[in-house]
C-alpha cells in the first residue's frame, strides 16, 4: 500500500497514513490496569520502535530505541500494513538483532 497507494484485500483506495504508531500510553502499573480496565487510555503515548538499541546517551537509561513504525490502513476494510520508517537506525549485535540475507541476495523476485 506504501507504494501503490491500493489496498491488496479489497482493492480500496482510500487510505489513512500514520506516520506514527502509538505503542504505550503514559501509565504505568496499577495505574495502566485500572485504565485498560475501565477503558481509559489517556496520557501521552510514545511512538512505537521495533528495536531496543544500546544508548550512547550514558546519562539516561542503558537502552535506547530506534526503528520508527509508520502505518498505512485502508479505508474501506481496515487491512492494515506496518513499516519501518527507518532501519538503517538499527544497529546489527547479533544478538537481539541479526542480519539474515535470502539466495536472491536483493529484494526483487527474478
């Protein structure tokens, strides 16, 4: 849908962009349970990141994040596909994050 701006479900071309996907609201513990239980999710939300990324910022928490997702949905069915909006912000550890490359060795069928 990112490119064709066309829903692959139904066709659809009426399309809603996020260019932020909200991962967590502002509470946290009793206060996020009793929230979701009552069905209040107010407070700020911060953006969802795909990747937990050491943080060079050693005056904050020992984890930063990188991999902003953005969203595309359509309209008419509500299908709905994610994208990373910026993966070469992710760093390869091996470990959390391992780079894996198919026999094609590009993103293009042959």
């Amino acid at each position: 849908m990112k490119l064709s701006h066309t829903c692959p479900k139904c066709k659809g071309s009426r399309l809603l962009h996020l260019t932020q996907v909200a991962d967590r609201v502002g509470m946290e513990g009793d206060e996020l349970h009793e929230g979701l239980r009552r069905g209040l999710l107010g407070g700020p939300t911060k953006a969802w990141r795909v990747a937990r990324v050491p943080n060079t910022d050693q005056a904050r928490w020992s984890t930063a994040t990188a991999g902003l997702i953005e969203a595309y949905i359509c309209e008419g069915c509500g299908y709905t596909e994610f994208y990373t909006r910026d993966p070469d912000s992710i760093p390869v550890d091996g470990d959390i994050v391992e780079s894996i490359e198919g026999p094609g060795g590009g993103p293009y069928r042959t």
